[in-house]
C-alpha cells in the first residue's frame, strides 16, 4: 500500500506542487503554473486535490483533479489572502481563513459563505468537527497591552459562535478536531505554566491532558485514529507521541542530538496509516533556503530522508488511502 505526500517546492524558479512517495520515490511535479501554487490539502476521499495559486500579490483558492490538472477556482481573489484550506469531513466543502474573517466554500457551486461577519474574532487556525456541522478555531478577539488568543466554536452555517476562555491569561493554540469525538485538543500557552496540552468539548468543559510528561508540548496533531497525539517539544527540536488511554509519552524525533548543526522541526503531518509522519527540519546554522522533508515509522523509530529545499511556509499533506 503506497503512502503518498503532497508538498510545494520552487525548484524551477517559481512555486509548484508536487507529490512523492514515502520512501523518497517516484517524485511527480502535479502543476506547472507561471503563477505560484502552495498549501495542498486532499479530499477525504483522495479523488481532488485543493491549493492556494498567488498571482501577482492576488490569492485564490483552486480545486483539481487528483494529478493536478483542471484546476477550477472556488474562492474569487477578493477574499484573499487564501489560509489554511480544509476540507470538511464528507468532502463537500472547504473552509479557509483571510486577513479577517472566517469562510466556507460549497465546492460544486463554488458559493462562499463568511462565518464571522461582523464579529469580534480574527481567526487564525481551524479544524471542523467529525460530523462537519461545527468548526473550532483560535482568535485574537482581546484588545489591549496583552493580546491572548481565545478558544472559539462556530456551526458550519455561521450561527451560535461561542467562546472558551482558559483560566490563567494563557493563550490558546493549534485546536484541533478529534476525528470522531466531540473533543478539542489545543496548546495552552502562559508566561509562567509554559506550553501545555489541553481537551476542550462543545459544553465549554476544559481539562488538561493526563500525565503529561513533558514541559513546553508545542503543536498537537491527532491521529488519523485518534489514539495518539504528536507534539512538538523542548525548544522545537524534539517530536514526542502520547498515546492516549496509555498516558504513554515517548520522543520519536530529537534533533538535540546533532551536535554539528542547530536544527528545529518546523511542521510535522499525521499519515493516513497512523503509522509514518512527515515532518520538515529547519537547519538554522546554514542559512539553507527551504526546508528537508522525512518520513518517520513511528513504530521504529526510523526516519527517511525525502525530499531537499522544500517550501517552508507551505503545508504537507497526505493522500488518503483507498
């Protein structure tokens, strides 16, 4: 069973998508656009492949065909700046954050819908519920000499916006949706706690993820199964797992140990398998543009080098398997 990764990279002068095995093979260039394409996400099912095109300072949201070709857009370049595109659970809509404001796109009409109009909040990062009828997202909706981001959940159809506040002033990071359950997984951040893992449910409920292990749990992802979380850790040069109803917590990556060189992980992503991560390593001694991508067997605790000099301000996605 192939895993393959999604990524952008500007190797021939400008920004396009490709895709590569996990093993480092069969490397395919999926567009080839004068304009720059980044930020991939696949469908649910595999079949479509959506992206971000910039031209000239403009941004649009594109949808294709699984190997890149007839590109449509969806979200005119009004509503750009085009961040974070995610696909909703069954596939047929897409949502992404401007400057402002909160969107959902129906993907066969292409019709937008703002959900934070005339709101407060300013979204930042976002994830939609495992039904699809709810997205959780942070914001930065205080003003003044501090500025926390909040937890905040919204229906799909942009009615019955709320907010979570974390006790303490801490701010709140990278919520993320489990896959099945009513549950909120986000970074709580404060001056003095540091950076901790949390669960948050619709109800407003709030709780701290068990035995936690470590100080400083940066960047949470589920697993596709949502039995484990991956973390980032220590000064972001360490990648630990959490099994969850083991309260297991074990270092699958450690950059610390790289004696010749200061490197940190800059983004990591979940394969479909729940098996392999993709993460990208930011050499900072050598002022190298771009970023190299690996592949880790979690299992292993191997990891394959990929792919050099990819787009570091660029997602990685996953094609889902059959």
């Amino acid at each position: 069973m192939e895993l393959t990764l999604t990524f952008a990279a500007e190797w021939d002068g400008d920004l396009e998508i490709y895709s590569i095995q996990a093993d480092g093979s069969g490397l395919t260039q999926l567009t080839s656009q004068p304009s720059y394409e980044h930020d991939p996400a696949w469908s649910p099912d595999g079949r479509q492949l959506a992206y971000v095109e910039r031209n000239n300072l403009q941004e649009r949201l594109m949808v294709a065909d699984a190997d890149g070709q007839q590109g449509r857009m969806l979200a005119p370049e009004a509503l750009g700046p085009i961040v974070y595109p995610t696909w909703s659970p069954a596939g047929d809509r897409i949502a992404f954050r401007n400057l402002e404001d909160l969107y959902v796109v129906d993907v066969e009409t292409g019709e937008a819908l703002n959900l934070t109009e005339n709101t407060r909040p300013f979204p930042l990062e976002l994830s939609f519920s495992a039904d699809g009828s709810m997205l959780a997202f942070n914001a930065q909706s205080d003003v003044g000499p501090t500025v926390n981001n909040k937890l905040f959940v919204i229906n799909s159809d942009g009615t019955g916006l709320r907010d979570f506040t974390l006790s303490g002033g801490r701010s709140v990071r990278r919520p993320a949706w489990h896959p099945s359950e009513d549950l909120i997984l986000f970074e709580g951040s404060g001056p003095i706690e540091g950076s901790e893992l949390y669960f948050a449910r619709p109800d407003g409920t709030i709780e701290k993820l068990p035995r936690q292990a470590t100080q400083e749990a940066m960047f949470p992802a589920w697993s596709p199964d949502g039995f484990m979380i991956a973390y980032e850790a220590h000064t972001f040069d360490r990648l630990q797992v959490v099994v969850v109803d083991e309260s297991l917590d074990v270092v699958v990556v450690d950059l610390s140990d790289e004696a010749d060189a200061e490197a940190v992980i800059s983004s990591y992503s979940w394969a479909p398998d729940n098996r392999h991560i993709a993460y990208t390593v930011n050499d900072l001694d050598t002022g190298t543009v771009g970023v190299d991508l690996y592949v880790l067997d979690v299992c292993d605790g191997t990891s394959v080098p990929v792919a050099e000099a990819v787009y570091s301000y660029s997602s990685v996605s996953w094609r889902p398997l059959p």
